[in-house]
C-alpha cells in the first residue's frame, strides 16, 4: 500500500538524519554535561554548594581563623574581605583587596603551544581572574596581606602563620605546597591561561598581547561553545575583561583564565567533584569530564 511506502521513507530519512547528526563533528550538544558527586567535598562542605564554608571562605572554612594585624591587634575579617573590599580597593574590577603576587611577570618556558598560538607573558596586574588566584597560589603573598578592612589598613604580611619557609634558596610558600601554581612567576608545566580559545573553531585572540590562536589548531577537535558552568572571558579591547554568557562565545576575542576551569565561590551548581572545578575528574560514574567540556578529542 502506498501510505506504508511514504511512512518507510519517512523513517527511512528520520534514521539518515539521525546516523548524519550522530556523525558530525562533536559540537555542544555532544558534550555530556559534568554530574555531581554527591560525596565529594570542597572545604567543609559539597562541591558546588555555594561559598559559606568552602575552601575559600578563611573565616568558617577549612582554614578558618584567618586573621590580618591591624594596628598591632589580630582581628578576624568578614569571609568576602581578604579578596574584595566595598572601598579603598586596590583595582575596581572586582573590587579587589588582595594584594596582587609579588611577581611582577609571569611567563612559560616555550613559545607555542603546538597549534603555534604564543604563550602569553602577563604582569601581576593583568585584569583577567588568574593573576588574582596567582596572588595567593604562586606562594609568594600570605592569604591575610590585604589592602583594607574598615577603615583600617592592616599591616602587610604581618601574619605569618599559614606560610612556611623552606627550599635553597628559601622560599616564603602561603598557601600548602600541593596547591602551588606560578612559584617564581614560573609557569612551566601548567595548562595555558591568559591564552585564545577557539570560540566557534575559529582562531581567536585573547589578552595583555593579544596572542591569537595558532593557524595550526584543529577546528573540529574543538567544542565550538563549552557548555555552562566552563567560563570563558572576553577581552575586546585594552584590558577590560568581561565573562562571556555560559554556553555561548561569540565574537573572536575570546580567552581562557582559571576562572575558566575553577570557581573560587565554590558556585552552586558549578561545581561537581573535586578542587573547585567546573566539571568532573573522577571516573567514577561520572560524566562530563573537565577535558572534553572544551577539548573535542
Ligand atoms: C586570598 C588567597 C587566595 C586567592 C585569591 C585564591 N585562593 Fe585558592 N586557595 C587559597 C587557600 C589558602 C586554599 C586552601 C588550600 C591551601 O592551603 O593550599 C585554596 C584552595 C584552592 C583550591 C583547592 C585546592 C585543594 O587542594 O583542594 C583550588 C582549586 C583553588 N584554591 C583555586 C583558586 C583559583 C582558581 C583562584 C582564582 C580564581 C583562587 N584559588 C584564588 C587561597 C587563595
Ligand atoms: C584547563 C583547566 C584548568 C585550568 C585553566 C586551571 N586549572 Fe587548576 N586544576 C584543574 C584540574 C582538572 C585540577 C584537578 C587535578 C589536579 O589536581 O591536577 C586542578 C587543580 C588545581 C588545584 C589543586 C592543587 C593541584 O595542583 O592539584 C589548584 C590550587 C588549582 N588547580 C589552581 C589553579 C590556578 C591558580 C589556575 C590558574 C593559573 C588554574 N588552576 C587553572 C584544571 C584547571
Ligand atoms: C579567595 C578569594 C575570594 C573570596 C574570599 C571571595 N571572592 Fe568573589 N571573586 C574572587 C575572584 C578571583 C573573582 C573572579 C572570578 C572569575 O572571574 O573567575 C571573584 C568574583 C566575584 C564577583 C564578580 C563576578 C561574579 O561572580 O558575579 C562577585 C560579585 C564576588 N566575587 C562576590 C564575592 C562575595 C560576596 C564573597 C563573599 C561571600 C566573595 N566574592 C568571596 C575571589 C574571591
Ligand atoms: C576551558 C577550556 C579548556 C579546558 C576545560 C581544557 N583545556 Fe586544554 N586547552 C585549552 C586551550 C584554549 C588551549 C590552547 C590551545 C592552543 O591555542 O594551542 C589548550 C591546550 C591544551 C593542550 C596543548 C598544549 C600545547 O602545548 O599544545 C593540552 C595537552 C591540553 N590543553 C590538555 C588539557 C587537559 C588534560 C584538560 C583537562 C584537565 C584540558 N586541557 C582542559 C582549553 C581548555
């Protein structure tokens, strides 16, 4: 009958369609999205349950008790206040009050990475997340050395007690060892930050020199738009630094920072197993794994 012919084809089409779709180039609806692990912690509390707690908040966290000497007197500061201060901050994006890392530059130890795209080199100051993180990580800055808390300006660094000295030659380390990233300005051996990323697989240029994306970057083994919660910034001109709406990157001045992999608030919703990060690690179970949330391999 020839109704049941047209219905074959029509299935017939619908099955083409969908082996075609299945085919394609993995793009964001490929991308399986990160779950939560329901056990994992960060700080005191689950990953991705938001700040109070977690492994950023210095006054009812894991490494609570934070304290900045003001005036010869240690007094606690509120949880926000050793990153962002309402006044009297160092830099107005962010608000940001602590002190930025005693590196001035940071830099890698080759030029490209394979694709060709120019490793940045990057001041201290650079307005992008990461040389906010490398305040505290690159261990060259104690957690409690800020600019300001009410209307008091602590005396810097004067609280030694989370930093260690160690290594010739010596070495002040302010946050635990495990957790050291750019030591010296060094950023050797860490995956690429301040750097393009291919925001619908076309090269893209990001940051302080506007490194563009290597002509040698495979378009396809790229998500076009990483999916939420991955964070990727924009930088259309000079140094302003805005994030780009979760999920969708337009535009070709388009980078990633640590912000891009990591939420310092331990965000609700954003975060799923481990560190702090904006996808999974652990293969248990779990899908949307950090990698493949940008890397279509
Ligand atoms: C005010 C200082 C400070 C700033 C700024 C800061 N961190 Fe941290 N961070 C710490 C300390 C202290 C810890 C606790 C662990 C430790 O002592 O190493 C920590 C913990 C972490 C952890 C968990 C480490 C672990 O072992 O589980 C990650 C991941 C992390 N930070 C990433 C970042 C990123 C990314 C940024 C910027 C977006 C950032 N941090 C900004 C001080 C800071
Ligand atoms: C491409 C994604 C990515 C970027 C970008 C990234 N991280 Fe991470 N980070 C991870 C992953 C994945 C882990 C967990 C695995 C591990 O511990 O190596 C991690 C772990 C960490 C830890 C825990 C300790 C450690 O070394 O394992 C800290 C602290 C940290 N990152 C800080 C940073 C800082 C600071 C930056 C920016 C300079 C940064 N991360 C950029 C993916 C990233
Ligand atoms: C350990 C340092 C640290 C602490 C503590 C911290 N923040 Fe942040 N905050 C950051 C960094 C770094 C960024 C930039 C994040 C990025 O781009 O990845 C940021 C960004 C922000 C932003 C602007 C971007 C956004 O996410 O909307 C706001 C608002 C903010 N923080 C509020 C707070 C508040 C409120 C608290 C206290 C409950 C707090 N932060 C505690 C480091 C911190
Ligand atoms: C937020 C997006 C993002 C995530 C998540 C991500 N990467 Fe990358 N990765 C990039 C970008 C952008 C580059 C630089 C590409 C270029 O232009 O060469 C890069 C480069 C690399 C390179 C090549 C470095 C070189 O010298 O050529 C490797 C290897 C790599 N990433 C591994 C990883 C691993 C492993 C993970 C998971 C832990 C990861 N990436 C997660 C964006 C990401």
């Amino acid at each position: 009958m020839r109704w049941i012919r047209w219905i074959d084809t029509l299935v017939a089409v619908f099955v083409v369609a969908l082996v075609v779709i299945a085919r394609m180039p993995a793009s964001v609806s490929a991308v399986t999205l990160p779950t939560v692990n329901a056990s994992a912690t960060c700080g005191k509390v689950a990953c991705g349950s938001g700040f109070n707690q977690s492994n950023h908040d210095f006054v009812n966290g894991p490494l609570a008790n934070t304290t900045v000497n003001l005036n010869g007197t240690n007094t606690t500061v509120g949880q926000c206040t050793l990153c962002h201060t309402p006044h009297s901050a160092l830099l107005t994006t962010l608000l940001w009050n602590h002190h930025l890392s005693n590196n001035s530059q940071f830099s890698w130890d080759v030029n490209t990475t394979m694709a060709g795209t120019p490793f940045t080199v990057f001041q201290n100051n650079w307005t992008g997340s990461t040389t906010k993180c490398l305040s505290c990580h690159d261990g060259s800055v104690s957690r409690q050395t800020i600019n300001w808390f009410m209307g008091q300006t602590p005396l810097p660094g004067s609280n030694t007690a989370v930093c260690t000295t160690s290594g010739t030659p010596p070495v002040t380390r302010c946050v635990a060892s495990g957790s050291h990233i750019g030591n010296g300005g060094n950023m050797a051996d860490v995956h690429p930050v301040v750097m393009p990323y291919p925001c619908g697989r076309v090269q893209n240029t990001y940051g302080p020199s506007a490194s563009q994306t290597g002509a040698a970057f495979v378009a396809n083994e790229w998500v076009s738009q990483p999916p939420a919660p991955i964070e990727i910034y924009t930088n259309p001109s000079g140094n302003n630094v805005n994030r780009q709406t979760q999920g969708a990157c337009t535009g070709t001045t388009n980078g990633i920072e640590c912000g891009s992999c990591h939420d310092v608030h331990n965000g609700i919703g954003a975060v799923y197993d481990m560190d702090l990060l904006r996808g999974n690690i652990n293969p248990a179970g779990a899908t949307g794994y950090i990698c493949q949330l940008c890397h279509a391999k």
